[in-house]
C-alpha cells in the first residue's frame, strides 16, 4: 500500500505543477491584457485631454489676435484722422506735412479676426481716406485767403471721413468689450449719435446725421445684419 501511495504522489506532482503553471499563465494573460485595456484607455483619456487643452490655448490665441488687432486698428483709425484734420485745417499751411494718410498693414488680419461689422466699417473708412487723397491729387484745393490756408472743393470729404474713422472706434471700444456680437447694431447706433467733435464742426455734425440715416434704411448693411445675425459671433 505504501508502495501505490508513493506512486500515486509522484504521478500526481506533475500534475500539481501543470495546474499551477497554467493558472499562472492564465492570470497572468488576464493581467496582460487588463493592462493593455487600462494602457488604451489612459491614451483615449490623454488623446481627449490634450485636443481639449490645445483646443483652448488655440481659443486663448485668437482672442489674444482679436484684442490686439482691435487695438492695431484704433490706433490706424487715429493717425488717419491726425491726418485728415491736417488736411482740412492745414493745407499747405505747413510744407512738410505729408498730403499721403499713414499706411497700415492690417487689411488681411482684419479679413482674417475681424468680425463681418469690422470688416465693412473699416473699408467703408478707407474709402474716404481713399477720395480725400484722390482729391488732393486731382488738385481740386482752393486758397481760403482769410484763413491763411488752403482747403478742399469738398468741404464735406474730410468731416466724412473722420464720422466713419469714428464709427470705427466705437465698434472697437464695443468688440473689446463684448466680443461675442457681430452687429451690435443699436448699442453703436447709440454710440454714433453721441459722436462730438471737439471743435463742434457743423460739418461733422451733418455727416454724422447722414450716416446715421443711410445706416437704419431697410436695405442697408447694418439693418441685414442686425436682422440675419443678432447675436450669433464670427469663428
């Protein structure tokens, strides 16, 4: 009996070794992959996090390009308008003053951050600036004897042009503080009727008025804009 029971053992080592080897191997595979699965869904996670963190220091980025470009644009605004003042209470009277208004890079940032109201404020400016100087080159001045000075056929083109640099400013000041309009219609309407020049300018006041006008006709840029997309920001 001994005898059987010693064999009986040594048969059923092996046994007990391949059964322990292979439960080894099997929570070894289960641990395997369990932390393959734990390892993918770390990445996922981290892939998740890191598009989500580059997606706001992308947003950071172009809120930082829109402030800075707003404020590039005011500062363009009030050089053009030292410029444009120069011009209708100072032609010739000073030679070396420049009969060219200062020039700015910033038409493909604006096309590229500025909001669609931006855009067209800005290039309707221009557009001023654009004839004052067409008038200049056109010789189209007149000496105004009893002030010493010279001036333009236009008396309008100047005071015009400064009313739409104005505009300008306000829907700067506007953006800069709340961003997320494309129009702001009434607020800048607001605005432009509270435009002031400093030397209370007859002419400036009558632009004004007529801007003021052509801006809430039924048609006109502004009113589509304030009625297409009252609220909605421009990505």
């Amino acid at each position: 009996m001994q005898i059987v029971a010693a064999a009986a053992a040594d048969q059923s080592l092996p046994l007990t070794l391949l059964v322990a080897f292979g439960g080894s191997l099997i929570g070894g595979l289960f641990t395997l992959v369990g932390g393959w699965f734990t390892a993918r869904s770390n990445q996922k996670k981290d892939k998740i996090e890191r598009e989500a963190r580059w997606e706001r220091e992308d947003d950071q980025r172009r809120y930082a390009d829109r402030r800075q470009l707003l404020i590039d644009v005011a500062e363009a605004v009030e050089a053009r308008k030292s410029w444009l003042y120069m011009v209708d209470y100072g032609l010739k009277h000073d030679d070396t003053a420049p009969l060219v208004a200062p020039k700015f890079q910033l038409g493909a940032r604006i096309k590229l951050f500025g909001s669609q109201a931006l855009n067209y404020a800005w290039q309707e400016f221009l557009d001023r600036i654009h004839y004052v100087e067409m008038e200049i080159d056109l010789g189209n001045i007149h000496e105004e004897l009893a002030l010493g000075r010279a001036e333009l056929d236009d008396q309008t083109a100047c005071p015009n042009a400064q009313v739409h640099g104005d505009v300008v400013l306000a829907l700067t000041g506007i953006l800069m503080i709340d961003p997320g309009r494309v129009s702001h219609f009434e607020l800048l309407m607001l605005e432009v009727e509270n435009l002031r020049q400093a030397a209370n300018d007859a002419r400036y006041a009558e632009m004004r008025d007529k801007w003021l006008e052509k801006a809430r006709l039924k048609n006109s840029f502004w009113e589509i804009l304030k009625d297409d997309n009252p609220v909605e920001p421009r990505k």
